[in-house]
C-alpha cells in the first residue's frame, strides 16, 4: 500500500485542475461531489498507508518514494521524492481526515455563494500544497509545498474580493508569511553551501556530524529556519496577520488558519530537530518566541469582541505552546498539542461560522447570547472544544496535551522554572478567554434571535470533531494516570525523545494540580466577570489606564500599527514621490542641456552683414596672435 | 578695415573693400620690388583681375538691394537671422 | 547550412508578408505565422538532435557550424566571415525567439489593422535579427546584427505605438545606439590589440579569445562592451527607456522588446565579456552584482508604484534582469544556470504578462490601473490566466522564475556575496509587492466602472496554453533545458576560466 | 626719392581717411580714387611702373568709374547724406578702431621683424613681367580669364533679372582690358524715383 503515498497529494492536485478549468461549467452538486469527495479519497488512502505502515514498518522506520530528479546543476540534484515517516504520517492523518470533515461542512455553509466551485478548487489546492510540504523529502521540495500553502492562504482570504478590505487583509497575509519565506530561504542557501545537500535526512546526518553543538553556523541556520516558522505560523514578530487573516470564509479559518497551516512551522522546526539540538541558542529562542507569544495572544485575546478574531489569537497562543515545546525539546509532545488543538480548535471555528451564519452574519460576542436553547447541538460540541482548549481535567483532550507540554516545560532538559509559570499563567488566561467566549455567546439573555439552523452537513463533522476533541487525549497520559505513551512510542522513531533534567523541584503530579488549578480559576473569573455581572466589565475598561490597556491589548500589543509606520508608510511615501522614476530626470536633464545650449548658439547669428565681418576680423586677429605667441 | 567695420552704407562698405585690396596689392608689388623679382607683380595683376570681378558682381548685388529695400542699409537686409 | 536557413526564412517571410499585403491583409498575417512556425519546428528539431548527446565539433563548443566568406579586402589583411554557429545558449534562445515570435504574431492578428504588411515585415526583420545576434561568432556580423535588431524596433514602436510614441522611439533608439558604439570602439579595439600580437585582422570569436591584453586595456574595451550590453538588459542607471518603450509599443513590439531583446543584452555578457576578458571581468564583477542588485530592488519598488499596468510590467523586467545579471556575475554553475534558466522564464511570463495587458487594453482602451478594478467577475478566464502569470513573475515555486532566481541566489552566495544574498532577496520580496497589487487593482475589489468587457475567445485562450504549459514545465521539471545549456556553460566556464572552483560535485 | 616715398603715402593715407568720414557718396568716391593714384605713384616709386600704369588704367579707370555710374544711377540725393551723419556716432567708431589697432599693431610687430629692410632694388621692367607672367604664372593667368568670365555671367545674370521689370537696356561703353564686365543696364525709368527709405 505504502506505494501510493504520491496518490495522497496527486488527488487534491487533480481535484483542484478538474474545479479550475471545468469549475464554472459543473453543477453545484456536482463541485459538492468533486471537492470534498478528492480529500475523502486521500484520506482514506492515508489511512490505508498508516494501517500498512503500522503493521508493516518499513526499514529504517521511513519510506521513500522517489518520482522524478527536480534539476541536477552541478552538484544540486534535489529529487521530487515522497518521505514518510510517524511524524509526517501523524501529520498526513490529522490533515486529510480534518481536511476532509472541513470540506463536507462547507458544502453546505458556503452554498448560496456565487464563487462555489473556485472555493473548492483553491481548498483543494491547499490541502494538495499542504500535503507536499508534509511529505517532501527535500527542503526546496518543502519550500514549494510552504509558497503554495502560503498562495492558497492568499487566495482564501480574499476570496470574497469584491470588498477591498478583505484583498488587503489577503495581501498583508501574503507579504508577512513571505517575510517569514525569505528568511527560510537564506536558511536553505546557508544550509546547502554548508553541507552540501538539501535532502532532509542527509541534511541531518551531515548537521550532526560536521557541527559541534553550539556552532555559529547551526545557530544562523536555526534562526533561519525559525524566522521562516514564525512567519508561517504566526509566531511572535510575524503575527499581525492572521487576526486579519479571518476576512476570508470560515471554513478557511478553520482549515487553514486553525489545523494545518499555521502549525507549518512547527513540522519544519520539528522536521530539522537535529539543527535546533545542535545550537542550544536557537532552541531556546524558539521556546523564548514560543513564552512570549502565548502569553500576549492569550491577554489580546481577551479583549476581542469578533468570535473569530478571538479564536484566532487563541491559535496563536496555542501555537506558542507548540513551540514552547519544541523549544525545550519535548518534540512529541508538541507534535502530540498539534493533533488535539487541530480536532478542538477547527471544532470551534466551524461552531463559531455557525453561530455567524445563524445570527446573520453577525461576528460580536456581544451581540449574540443565550444561543444555548436555539443552537443545542452547536452549544454541546462548542462547549466540549471549549473545554479542551482550556483543559478541562481528565476528560479533554487539551487537559492531556497542554498538561504534558506544561510539565515538559520545567522538566525537560530546556525547561526552566520561568518557561513553567509563563505556560501556566498562559493556561489561566486560556480557560478565561474560552469561557468569556462561550458565556457571551451562548448564556445570557438572547439578544439576537436565530435566522438559520445549521443542516446535518454543518452538524455532523461538528460531532465527529467533538468526539475526537474529547477522546484524542487518552492516547498519551501522563505518569499518574495510567501512563500511556502510546504516541510517543510511536513518535520515537522519528523525533528523539524529551530527556528529563535532574534536580526537578516539583512531581508531574504537582505541575498537573496546578494546570487544573489554573482551570478552574479561568472558568471562576469568566463566569464571575461575563454572566454574573457585566457592569463589572465597564469598571475594569471605565479607568484610563484599563481603556489604554484595552486599546493596547485589542490592537495585538500595537503590532500593527508599528509594522505599518516602520514599513508601510515609507514605501508608499517613496512609491508616492518617485513615480516618475527620478533616474529617468537625469536624462531628461541632459535634453534640456543641450536644449538650453541650442539656444544660445541661435542668438549669434544676428543675420547681420557687419556683425559677420567683424567676427571675422576677430578671429584673424586671434589667429594671427596664436601665430605668434607660437612661433618660437 | 574700419570702414568696412563701421559704415552701414554698402556703397561705403564696398569701396573700403577696394581700399583693402588695394593696400594688398601694395604689399605683393612693394615685395617683389625688394626682392627683385617680377612676380610681385604678377601677383598685382591677378590682384586686380579679382578686384574687377568683384566689384562687378558687389555693384549688380547693391543695384538688386537697392530695387529691393530702396535704400542702402545693409542692415535692413538681415532676413537670414537665427 | 541549417543556420542560414534560420534568418532566411524569418527575412524572406517578412518580404513576402510585405508584398502579399497589397492583396489582402490576412495573407500577410499568415505568411509571418508560417515563416516563424517553420522557424520554430527547425530549432526544436536541432534540439531534438542535439540535445541527446552534446557533441561538439572540432573547432570549439558548436553543436552547428557555418562559416563563409563574406567581406575579404586581401590589401588590408581583413576577412570577415559570414560565421554562424549554435551551441547549447543559442539553440535554447533561438527557440525561445521562434516561440515569442509565434506569439507576436497571434497577438497583433485583431490589433494591428492600418499597414499590416509593413508591420509583419518588421517583425521579421527584428526576429530574423535577433536569431542573427544569437547565432553570429563573428564580431563583425554579431554587431551587424545588433544595429539591425534597432531600426525595426524603432518603426515598430513609432508607427504602430500609443500617444507618446515617438518620444519613446527616439528614447530606446538613443540609449541602444549610444552604447552599441561604445561597444562597436571596443570591438575594434580588440580587433586592433589583437593585430598588434599577431598581426592578422580577424573578428573572428575563437581567435580574439585568447589575445594578450595588458590590464588597463582590458578593462577599458570590458567596460566598452559591458555598457553595449548593459543598455540592452536595462541595467539599473541604464534603465529608463525601457518603461517608455515598453507602454508606447503595441502589444506585439512589447512582447518582442521584453521577450527577446533583453536577452541578447544578458546573451551578449555571457557570450562575450566573460570570456574575451576574463581578468577584467572578475575585478568589475563586485560593482557589476551591487549594480544588478541595486537594479532587482529599485525595479520592483518602481513596479510596486507605478499605476499603468504596462509600465508596472517593464519595471518587473528590470527587476528579473537584475538577476540575470547578479546570476552572470556570480560566476559559478549554479549561477549561470540559474541566469539562463530565469532568461527563458522572464520570457515567458513577462511576455505572456504583457499580451495580457494588451488584450486588456483592446477591451477597455486604458492601461490605468486605477480606472480598472473588479474584472473578475466579468472576464474570469483572462483574470485567472493573469493571476497565474503574476504568480509566476513573483517567483512562486513550481513555476521557472522560481527554479531560475533560487539558483541564482544560491550561486550568489556560493561565491561569498552573502550582503548581496540578501539585498536581492528583499527584492523578491518586493517582487510579491508588485503582483499582488497588479492583480488586486486590476481584478480584484469592487467593480467601480461597471466593465462589462466580454472575456477571453476560446482561440485567444489557445494562444496562452502553450506559455503556460512552457512555464510549469520549467518550474516542474527544467531538467532538459539545464541539460542543454550544461555544455555551453563549461565552454564559457573554460575560457572565462572562472575563479569559483568547481562546485562539490 | 624718398621725400617723394613719404609724400605719396601721406596723400594716400589721407585721402583713405577722407574718404572714411565722408557722408556724401560721391565725395568719397573721388577720394578713393586720389589714393589709388597716390598708390600708383608709391608702385612707379618702387620701380614697378607696368604695376603703375595697370593701377591707373585698371583700377582708378575701369572699376572706380564703375563706381561713379552706380552712384550716380542710385541717384541718392542729399537727403541720404543726412542718414549717413545718424550712423556714424562716436560709439560706432569704438569697436572697429580699436580691433583695427590691434590688427595694425600685430602687423607692424610682424614687419619689425629683420630683413625687410629693402630699399628699392632697381626697376622691374613690364618684359619681366610678361615672361613670368607666361612662364611659371600661366595656370594663374588662364584661372584669371575663367574668373572674370565668371564674373561677367554672374553680372549679367543679376543685371538681367533687375531688367526683368519694365526697363530699357544700355551698353557699358568702357570695357577694361582683362574682359569686359557689362554692367547690366542700369538707367533706370523716372517715373518711381522714391528715396529710399533708411
């Protein structure tokens, strides 16, 4: 079975020629068919392809497959080769299977839209993207998939072009992941002066072999790679875009800016572990960007008032946890938050694109209320996410994942006791976030009344999501509770495993109580602060240094606008004064030279008789003095 | 020389012409007198066969200037500026 | 004899078209198609036998040769050869000449009504030039063929242009004609230096190659041909005639002008300057890279502020040929190759970018971005073909701008410049600056002016698949074009006896 | 002799300068023509008397009476005399004698130089001159005729088009000895005699 791996991005590929060019022509239903029905089969081909590589490991715990040599220029031969090993296989999975459960929601959701087959076609196209990144053996190969991933993110988000708004919030999009693009790019060109080769894996032996730990060179190449990462995932100095990023439709934002795209940096930095091992220095700046992010996503986060720009904050956060875990080299459990933030979070996103669609498009939390009654199926799974992504103790699926990569945080060979509390702080703003979240939307007294119910094709993934969101935790427990390490066992054979530090000041057990403590205190302040009494909410914003906070915290810590003076405005300045390409004056200027020069020349031919003659006698004179200051 | 600089009347004009020539021959034939030799004025003659042709062509010209601009400043005549 | 029949063909196809104009009009158009679609099917056939196994003749890396007498005046010692020959760069760049040259003549099918014959035979002539420019190894006639490919290009953007063209004309004409002088004193200088060491006039490539300059020298004649050439591939201070001349000319003159004459401008440097001058190359080499860098960033932030979409698309041509330059500089394999490989992409997209502005502009009679916005909607099959071809220009992976900017960065820094490294990817950078906004305020955003333009006819549509197929194929798999060029490139390599050792193998 | 030498020159000298000033045209003319005989006078002095006698035949004859017909047909009157004084103002006069200094200057720097210092060597008999005239010069002689063919084309020619208005013709009745120059008919009708406006 393992030989059609290339099956598995082909079809989206397919999938995305057949909508382009035949798109327009197709009925509605038959898009409906194309679309999801291509993911349905590369799912189910990679879930084959899992089964056989469960039951049948290949060698070495990888298989290649090799399609053709991309170019071979002296010496730069990368191939167009296919590698699968538990961690692009973990990844495949979540992506195809949620991929999936995302398109056969927005059959339905994006149904009355005019664009509906071009719709299909760019989300095909990302998952084809998306899949290549996963599974390309070679970093160019993995560039392709990374620019593709980034065009179609592109595309999604302006979708809706006709309102301008949305085409800048696409561009800016574009511009920031492909900041982030050009630093990985120096990256692969350092990395290969240095090695000698891009295919991933010699690329690590070569790493380890010729780069003692601590070398400069690994520490310029991890940055590299980790600038790259922060610009497709969203992370500290590269996050403006996505709060923007969530004018696109909402089955975008749950597939791209929720599962798969944004944790893109977080494969590549646990694709080229090997670097980040070998320069501690940019471990830690990877845990150091990982702190810093999650904890101002989590306080902007509270301030929103669109359901989406809040989930969209709280992405970021959580992917901050993501690469605080990688950053203190617990790389399954980062690998093992992606899977459970990926089913919970695109879980949330679907539920919220409901709540939007049933309230007419209405995107203020504050706005909506005591759905609970109108929307039951969507309260349940949408509380259920909620709790994950909080953590709620035992049952969620979060509990289990943040739990791990909190404990791993101080325990790990990177951890330190600054990383724990800023993860656990994280956690507490987490809960609060969540729950302000679901008591505006869903408790309180119903201020907007429900236009549409969602249909089983909007209802049913949703379910499915939830089960997964609760259930997905149980594949990895920590110590105390039954110890299962069912998928680190499995990550074993492609990531190495998180090596604890000695002198540890606390138990797993204890960084476990007070993650659930930190729970329950979020859920107390929301509830308190969101459904007991509102007016609290004015006294805290009234003061002006709450209102500046609130400012300062709504516009993501004033990112934007510092991006915008620093960046934006010069070049349109530029563009502004230098449209007329000012090089193009200097040979202007030397026109108007000879021009000036024209002029003066016409002035001497008065057409005068005498005034010729006496030129005339004027130059016999001169003449006659040269003769004679030369004769000798 | 001076003449020819300053007067605006083309009759002037050109007998200071004359005067010129003439003063060249002057020199040629006071040359060839020192030197003892005749081409001097050989040189005299060819001096004067110029001078004739040209004072024939230069008066036919000022009698046409004269139809033309009924007055003999050669000023008027500047048609050819710029 | 092949070769001959390369210019032939184009010259007398131009010839006939002209005639056969007097009758009817449309005979003309099909008798220019004919001639360059024979054109076409000849380079690919040379390709085809030759790219198998690269086998070079006796004397030096031609794959084709022809040499015939042309100007012999046995008093003086001078022999001028009629020398054509084709190694692996000439064969690739005349097919992409015959290719561009299928185009043009699609294009200017509707929009070109008044003097049809005159206008194809122009485009002849240019073509028949260019393929001269590409094919001649002799100084004499390669700087023949230069002047040649001006005159028609002048008429072409004169006669059939848009309002300002006649400033443009005479812009482009004195640019081009002032710096080819400069290259024609270099040319005679060498030709001089060398009669000096040996005592034989001869313009002939493989002979110059070798003379003994003393360095000062070198430098100065480097330098004479450098700026020819520099003209010609609009090298950054160099570069201003190329937007007039690009808006002013009609879609057909664009095509060739961005298509093809920026080439022989890059063709020029490789075939020439490296390896006549290998010392003095190598010490301008520094300043020449910061000149193309220079050239990618100014010509993208340019682009990006430009509001007429024609001259947004001449400023992208200045930025890619930036980095034509930066890869013929870097002076290694991967830089070389990267250079060609992004020669033929730049082709292609800027050339398929700018017919799609001239069906734009047949449509909508303007060229402003600002009065256009919206099209989407109404001509969905021309925008996705834009689209796909902005993507292209901007260097997205999968696509041949890609493979060739990324070899040319990495030769770059290969041969240490990392400074520049990065200055020319901050240009790529920029370079998504310009297309997104050349796709947003054209096709994207509200419909202001209500365009209801009827789209692309599925004949118009046939004429961008083979450019579009051309361009995925080198983004995908440019294996048999580096293949070809491979040969030529040791060649040039070899004699420019290029300091970068070789890469590791 | 050289008392004789210094007196011509002075008469010549001063009849040019005489002639410079002159408002009236023909006044003028007749001091032209009494320095050219001065002239004459210096050439016989310097013992050249074919040179002599040809600048009295030739040029105080032929070419000044040619003169004295012009003005006469111009027929200028006293009132263009009047014009003349406007034109000549002290500043007029500034430039060119100051260039004419300069010029006057060089040359004399020039002459001051050695070896010009010849006294008269003797005559140069007119038989000298025909032989060289016929020996070495005659390329020059046969150029001569040419040119004065030339010149009388071109007179006539220009003589021609101002008969072209309604005009009678009259024959130049001296026709000097290296070619006769016509003229053109130069008597014009009374009828239009309009003084010519400045």
């Amino acid at each position: 079975m393992l030989k059609l791996l290339w099956l598995i991005p082909a079809l989206p590929c397919a999938g995305f020629l057949t909508l382009a060019f035949f798109g327009p022509r197709l009925s509605r239903r038959a898009v409906a068919l194309i679309g999801p029905g291509v993911v349905l089969a590369s799912a189910v081909v990679s879930w084959s392809v899992a089964m056989s590589f469960f039951l049948a490991p290949p060698p070495g715990g990888a298989f290649v497959q090799e399609l053709w040599t991309w170019m071979d220029v002296a010496g730069f031969h990368p191939k167009m080769a296919l590698y699968l090993d538990p961690l692009s296989l973990v990844m495949m999975l979540v992506v195809t299977s949620v991929g999936f459960l995302i398109h056969w929601y927005s059959t339905e959701f994006m149904a009355e839209d005019e664009g509906y087959s071009r719709f299909f076609a760019y989300m095909n196209l990302f998952v084809a993207s998306m899949l290549v990144l996963l599974l390309g053996d070679n970093l160019l190969l993995l560039y392709l998939g990374w620019e593709g991933v980034g065009l179609c993110s592109y595309l999604l988000i302006g979708f809706w072009y006709t309102d301008p708004a949305n085409g800048r919030a696409a561009r800016k999009a574009f511009y920031v992941t492909r900041v982030g693009d050009t630093a990985m790019s120096l990256g692969l060109f350092l990395l290969f002066t240095q090695l000698g080769t891009l295919q991933i894996q010699d690329l690590m032996r070569e790493a380890h072999d010729q780069w003692g730990t601590g070398s400069k060179l690994a520490t310029a190449a991890g940055l590299l790679l980790l600038g790259g990462a922060c610009g497709k995932s969203a992370q500290l100095p590269l996050q403006v875009w996505l709060p923007d990023a969530m004018a696109g439709p909402t089955p975008t934002s749950a597939l791209i800016h929720a599962a798969t795209m944004v944790t893109a940096g977080v494969y590549l930095i646990a694709r080229t572990h090997v670097i980040f091992e070998v320069s501690p220095t940019a471990q830690f700046a990877v845990a150091a960007v990982g702190a810093a992010t999650l904890l101002i996503a989590g306080f902007s986060a509270m301030t929103q008032w669109d359901i989406k720009k809040s989930l969209a904050f709280s992405t970021i956060s959580q992917i901050g946890y993501m690469f605080l875990a990688l950053g203190v080299g617990a790389w399954s459990a980062a690998i093992f938050h992606f899977m459970t933030h990926a089913f919970f979070k695109a879980l949330l996103f679907l539920g919220a694109g409901i709540v939007i669609e049933a309230c007419h498009h209405e995107h203020s939390m504050f706005k909506m209320g005591g759905l609970r009654k109108e929307l039951p199926v969507t309260f349940w799974t949408f509380a259920i996410a909620g709790c994950s992504l909080a953590g709620l103790p035992l049952v969620t699926a979060g509990f289990y994942s943040k739990g791990l990569i909190i404990w791993n945080a101080y325990a790990s060979a990177g951890g330190s006791m600054v990383l724990w509390l800023a993860a656990v702080f994280g956690a507490l703003l987490t809960s609060i976030y969540t729950f302000r979240m679901i008591f505006l939307t869903f408790f309180g007294e119903p201020k907007a009344h429900v236009v549409k119910r969602p249909g089983a094709a909007m209802k049913i993934p949703v379910m499915i999501l939830a089960f997964f969101a609760a259930v997905a935790g149980f594949v990895e427990t920590p110590g105390f509770l039954g110890h299962a390490h069912v998928f680190s066992n499995f990550m074993q054979k492609a990531l190495p495993e998180a090596v604890e530090r000695r002198g540890l000041g606390m138990s797993e057990l204890g960084s476990e109580a007070v993650v659930m403590l930190a729970f329950l205190a979020g859920l107390a302040i929301a509830y308190f602060f969101f459904l007991k009494k509102p007016a609290l909410q004015e006294s805290v914003t009234e003061p002006p240094v709450g209102q500046a906070v609130h400012r300062f915290w709504f516009s993501d810590w004033g990112m934007d606008w510092l991006y915008d003076k620093l960046f934006v405005q010069p070049l349109w300045w530029f563009a502004r004064i230098n449209k007329r390409d000012f090089i193009d004056s200097f040979y202007a200027a030397v026109a108007a030279v000879t021009r000036a020069l024209w002029v003066v020349l016409r002035s001497t031919q008065t057409g005068r008789l005498r005034w010729y003659a006496a030129v005339i006698v004027a130059g016999t004179i001169l003449f006659v003095a040269l003769a004679l200051v030369a004769k000798p | 020389m001076i003449g020819l600089l300053v007067r605006r009347n083309l009759l002037f004009i050109l007998m200071s012409l004359e005067v010129m020539v003439n003063a060249a021959g002057l020199a040629f034939v006071v040359a060839g007198a020192g030197h003892g030799q005749a081409d001097g004025q050989a040189m005299f003659i060819f001096i004067l066969a110029i001078a004739a042709a040209e004072v024939a062509v230069g008066l036919a010209l000022v009698l046409l200037l004269y139809h033309r601009y009924r007055t003999l400043d050669v000023d008027v005549a500047s048609q050819l500026r710029g | 004899m092949i070769l001959v029949w390369l210019i032939v063909v184009l010259f007398s196809g131009g010839v006939l078209a002209w005639i056969a104009a007097r009758w009817n009009e449309a005979a003309a158009r099909w008798i220019s198609l004919a001639a360059v679609t024979a054109d076409f099917l000849l380079s690919l056939e040379l390709w085809r036998k030759y790219s198998a196994g690269a086998h070079f003749l006796p004397n030096g890396p031609w794959l084709v040769d022809f040499n015939a007498e042309w100007i012999s005046i046995p008093l003086a010692g001078v022999n001028i050869h009629l020398h054509l020959a084709m190694d692996g760069l000439s064969l690739l760049m005349v097919a992409l000449t015959c290719l561009l040259g299928i185009m043009s003549v699609l294009t200017s099918w509707r929009e070109i009504s008044q003097r049809v014959g005159f206008f194809h035979l122009n485009l002849m002539a240019i073509l028949g030039a260019i393929v001269g420019v590409f094919l001649a190894v002799d100084l004499f006639l390669f700087y023949f063929a230069w002047e040649l490919m001006l005159v028609p290009m002048y008429f072409l953007i004169a006669v059939w242009g848009h309002e300002r063209r006649i400033y443009a004309a005479v812009k482009f004409f004195i640019f081009t004609q002032a710096c080819g002088l400069l290259m024609l004193v270099s040319i005679l200088a060498l030709v001089f230096a060398h009669h000096q060491a040996t005592g034989v006039y001869t313009f002939e490539y493989a002979d110059l190659l070798n003379t003994p300059l003393s360095r000062g020298a070198a430098f100065l004649m480097m330098l004479g041909m450098f700026l020819g050439f520099a003209v010609k591939l609009p090298m950054f201070p160099l570069h201003p005639w190329l937007p007039d001349a690009h808006t002013e000319a009609p879609t057909a003159g664009s095509l060739i002008l961005a298509g093809l004459l920026l080439k022989t401008g890059a063709y020029g440097l490789l075939r020439f300057v490296l390896p006549l001058f290998p010392e003095a190359s190598r010490d301008f080499a520094p300043a020449a890279m910061t000149l193309a860098v220079a050239g990618i960033v100014y010509g993208a932030v340019m682009a990006f502020a430009q509001t007429d979409l024609k001259r947004l698309v001449a400023y992208t041509s200045v930025s890619h040929l930036g980095f034509v330059l930066l890869g013929i500089y870097a002076r290694n394999d991967w830089a070389l190759e990267g250079a060609l490989v992004s020669m033929i992409a730049h082709g292609v997209s800027t050339g398929s970018l700018f017919m799609l502005v001239g069906q734009l502009q047949e449509r909508t009679h303007t060229r402003e971005m600002d009065r256009l916005g919206g099209l989407w909607a109404t001509i969905p099959r021309l925008s996705g073909i834009a689209m796909f071809f902005a993507m292209g220009s901007m260097g997205l992976p999968g696509l041949g701008d890609f493979v060739g900017e990324f070899l040319v960065l990495m030769g770059t820094y290969y041969a240490g410049h990392f400074g520049l490294t990065v200055a020319a990817s901050v240009g790529v950078l920029f370079s998504t600056l310009y297309a997104l906004k050349f796709i947003q305020r054209a096709y994207h955003g509200p419909n202001t002016h209500q365009w209801k333009i009827q789209d692309l006819a599925p004949r118009e549509a046939l004429i961008f698949a083979p450019m579009i197929v051309v361009l995925l194929w080198l983004g995908v798999y440019p294996q048999p074009v580096i293949r070809t060029f491979q040969p030529a490139m040791q060649a040039i390599q070899q004699f420019s006896n290029a300091p970068g050792e070789a890469p590791p193998r | 002799m050289e008392g004789l030498f210094y007196m011509a020159a002075v008469v010549a000298v001063g009849a040019t300068l005489m002639m410079l000033t002159r408002q009236n045209a023909v006044h003028a003319l007749l001091y032209l023509i009494l320095s050219l005989l001065a002239v004459a006078v210096i050439f016989y002095l310097f013992g050249a008397p074919f040179a002599a006698a040809l600048e009295v035949i030739v040029y105080a004859g032929a070419i000044m009476v040619l003169f004295v017909f012009v003005v006469m047909l111009l027929n200028l009157g006293p009132r263009a005399g009047g014009l003349e004084a406007a034109w000549l103002s002290p500043t007029v006069w500034l430039l060119p004698a100051i260039m004419a200094a300069i010029l006057a200057g060089e040359i004399v720097y020039i002459l001051s130089g050695p070896g010009l210092r010849t006294a008269p060597a003797g005559e140069i008999a007119p038989v000298q001159v025909g032989l060289a005239l016929y020996g070495p010069y005659l390329i020059g002689v046969e150029l001569a005729s040419m040119l004065l063919l030339g010149a009388l084309v071109g007179a006539h020619h220009l003589g021609r088009e101002a008969r072209s208005k309604p005009e009678t013709k009259t024959h130049d009745v001296y026709s000097d000895v290296a070619g006769s120059d016509s003229g053109g008919d130069l008597v014009r009708a009374g009828s239009d005699r309009t003084s010519g406006a400045a």
